[in-house]
C-alpha cells in the first residue's frame, strides 16, 4: 500500500495515525468513504479493538477524526455513533 501525505501538513499523532488509515482505505472510485472507528482500530493495531482493553486507542481515533475535521482537513458527510461517512477531501 502506498500513501501519499502532504509533507506541509502538520498533524498531531492521532492526526496523523487516522489519516494514514483514511488514505489507504480511500479509492477514488468513490466519491465517499464508509468507515467506522472499529476498523480504523483494525488497520491501525492489526486486530480488533475491545472496548474496556483499547479505550485509549478508541477515544484517540475519535479525537484524530475530530480535530481533523475541525481543522476541515477531512470532511464528514454523516456519521452515526462510530460509523462514519466521509468525502474525497483530504484523502
């Protein structure tokens, strides 16, 4: 898998590791990506994530998506608990 950053872009650690995750799972076939804080967690650690265990992790990738949508780096069409629906942008 290659992935392509932005070497101008300045991200934070939790940034950085979902939009590495968001980038590999992007194809631009779509126009969109579904994905869910579960299977960023996948690809990110190379297992599932359980809830008590992993808290640290899970609540990272939450703030990561947060923040980068905040900073209006990704965009978020929709999401629904911890499934998400994203644009193009950004990825």
């Amino acid at each position: 898998m290659t992935l392509f950053l932005s070497k101008n872009l300045e991200t934070s650690d939790k940034e950085l590791l979902v939009l590495a995750v968001l980038n590999g799972l992007y194809t631009n076939k779509h126009e969109t990506l579904f994905t869910s804080v579960d299977e960023i967690g996948y690809f990110a650690t190379g297992r599932f994530l359980e809830t008590k265990k992993d808290k640290t992790i899970i609540q990272g990738i939450k703030q990561g998506i947060k923040s980068l949508a905040d900073r209006k780096i990704i965009e978020i069409i929709d999401n629904h608990k911890d499934n998400y629906i994203f644009t193009s942008k950004g990825l």
